[in-house]
C-alpha cells in the first residue's frame, strides 16, 4: 500500500538494563501499532542502538523497519542531551517514549515533528526518590522536551496537570492512557515451581516493581509486618521485580523474593495471588496494578491515576493504613469479589489497540497541520 508519512518510534528505552515502566509502555505500543499497522497511511520505523550480538533483534519482533546506530546507550543519550546529534532525517515525525531524544542541531534542515512521552514529574514531588544526578538529568530533559517538542503525550490528566502548571500550552498536550493486555497467558506449572523452591505453598499477597525508593517497599513490607504480629492474616508476601538503585531490602519474616521473572510466571503470579499490594509513593500511571486487575486479582494500592478508584485505596506513607488495607481485602471475600468486577470493569478500558490508534490520530494530525 502506498504511505503518506512515515514516523520513527524512538524506542532506546528498551536497550536498558532494566526498561521499567517506561520500557513495557514502550512494548505494549509497539505491540498495539504491530496489531493496526495494515490499516494505518503511516509507515513506522522504530530506531534505537545496537541490540545484543549475534541473535537476532528482539525489537524486530514488531514487524518494523529497524535503525539503529554502533553508538553505547549512554554515549547517544548525551549526544542528543547536548545536541550534538539530531534525529535521522528523512521522516515526518519522530515519537520518542521517553525523555532522552533528540534535537536537530539545525531546524531548517530537518522538518520532522517531535513529539515524546511524559510519564510523570515524579521528582519533583519525591525527590528523595532520585539521586542528584538522575533529578538534574530529569529537569533538563523536560525542559528541553517543552521547549523543542510539538506534543507531549502523557498518560494520565495528572500529568497534563502538571505540564500546564509549568506553562505548557493545553493544545500541545494529550492524554493517551496505557493498554494492560500486553501480558502473556500464565504457565501455571513453572509459577507453582517457583512458589513451591520459595516456601510457598499457599495463599501470597503480591507486588510487583523494580526496587527502588519510589516504589515505597520498606513501608509496605513493615506493613505486611505489622499485619503478621497483630494477626490480621498470615500469608506471605512475594516480591517480584530486578534489584534498581538504593539500599537493599532487609530479610523479612514472611516475604520471599523472586527477583526478575519470565513474562509467563509473571502472569501465574498475577492470576494465583490472593491481592495484588501496590503503594507508590507517586506513579504517572501504575502498570502492575491494571496488570493485576486483568488477571481478576482485587488490589490494595495507593491513588494512582490507572486504577481510576477500582481498587482499596491506602496512604502510602501510613503503615498503620496499609496493614490494615491489606487485612481487608485478604479477609473480606465480599469485598473481594467487588475489587475483582471493578477491576474487570476497569482494565476492560486499557488496550494497547486502542492506545496505537490514538497515537497514530495525533502523529497524523501533527503532520497534516
């Protein structure tokens, strides 16, 4: 078919050691545009560096044009902070998923538009949820973002919010919410395996997170603590997700990690957890909670912008009300089952289709006006 414009999805997110959030949005668009692309007048390459040698390409999976560059991760990220190199020519628009993209040097010898992700001004709110380097780095991408870039794409009007406190016009920003039917079907066989080589042989609560500050672990395992002593349940806690910055999680009595887990035993865990913990202390939006709700697992978390109310809201930074948040819904089978239909309800909102549609109206109407 023949092609009006073309668009380059600036994916380098998925390069990281650790992809995080940013790095399963960045998948599930992907996927979503993979599932539309027949019906779109856009052609869509997707650029990042290097993958790994020797096998092949996972970002091909996606079925698009792939550009990428011999350049370390690190080393293009600075290029592009300092302008040093711009965005490949040729294209109408270029989407960055995150906020290391780059600028053309030159403006007149690149015409293409820029648009780019903003998932949350995270620190800002929770500094000490960063390091120095990571909020100075931050601050400057966003400025650069609202200084060069025709759109910013967020996924919650929390976040445009934001924007718009800092200036940023209300018709240079959209709302696209995140899909959560990006998980695999669970493989039930390897996820009991790998209970039953932890100790656990029955009920667990879940959460799910890179372990970092922000995700708030130390006061949701004290919490989980606090339950065991005042003998509201006495069911584990499995912490699932890889190790990110700041100090370790302490051995706790009654929690049990598992560390990064195939996408397969993710979604066992997801669907055999009796509740599914998740308290933030700020989110942009909170994937593992929608992800948990798909699967029919009910979900303690703080108000984050995915759960739209469909979950039992706790104060992240009260111990004393996620313990008893989770005693709540671990006991009440009632309430259970109203967190259940709610999420149901809820995640029934979130496809990756429907996010890929609404990215491809915007990138459309940026290059035709």
């Amino acid at each position: 078919m023949d092609y009006f414009s073309e668009v380059l999805v600036i994916a380098q997110q998925l390069r990281r050691k650790i992809p995080g959030g940013i790095g399963t949005y960045t998948q599930g668009l992907l996927f979503g545009l993979s599932e539309i692309k027949t019906n779109s007048k856009i052609k869509i390459s997707i650029f990042a560096t290097q993958g790994p040698k020797g096998q092949k390409d996972p970002l091909s999976r996606y079925g698009f044009n792939l550009k990428t560059v011999p350049l370390p991760a690190k080393v293009m990220t600075t290029l592009w902070n300092q302008r040093l190199v711009g965005p490949p020519r040729g294209y109408s628009l270029v989407h960055s998923t995150s906020l290391a993209f780059p600028v053309s040097r030159f403006s007149f010898r690149n015409s293409s538009k820029l648009a780019v992700t903003v998932y949350d001004l995270a620190w800002r709110k929770f500094p000490q949820g960063f390091t120095n380097r990571g909020i100075k780095w931050h601050e400057a991408a966003l400025q650069r973002a609202i200084k060069y870039c025709d759109i910013l794409i967020v996924p919650s009007s929390d976040t445009a919010d934001e924007l718009m406190e800092q200036g940023v016009d209300s018709n240079r920003i959209e709302v696209i919410e995140a899909g959560c039917d990006h998980l695999v079907p669970p493989d039930h066989l390897q996820t009991n395996q790998l209970l039953s080589d932890l100790g656990v042989v029955d009920k667990y609560i879940l959460t799910v997170s890179t372990l970092e500050p922000r995700k708030n672990l130390f006061r949701l395992i004290q919490a989980h603590q606090l339950a065991l002593e005042r003998k509201y349940y006495d069911y584990p806690l499995v912490v699932v997700g890889p190790q990110g910055w700041g100090e370790d999680l302490e051995a706790s009595k009654g929690v049990f990690r598992t560390g990064k887990v195939s996408s397969e035993v993710l979604s066992g865990l997801y669907s055999q957890a009796l509740c599914m913990a998740y308290v933030p202390l700020f989110e942009g939006f909170g994937l593992p909670a929608v992800e948990a709700m798909s699967f029919g697992t009910p979900v303690v978390a703080s108000k984050i912008p995915s759960t739209k109310g469909a979950c039992f809201e706790v104060d992240p930074l009260d111990v004393d009300s996620i313990a008893k948040g989770l005693a709540q819904v671990c006991t009440n089978t009632a309430l259970q089952t109203e967190l259940i239909e709610a999420g149901f309800s809820r995640t029934s909102q979130l496809s990756w289709r429907k996010s890929a549609k609404q990215h491809l109206s915007i990138w459309q109407g940026l290059i035709n006006g």
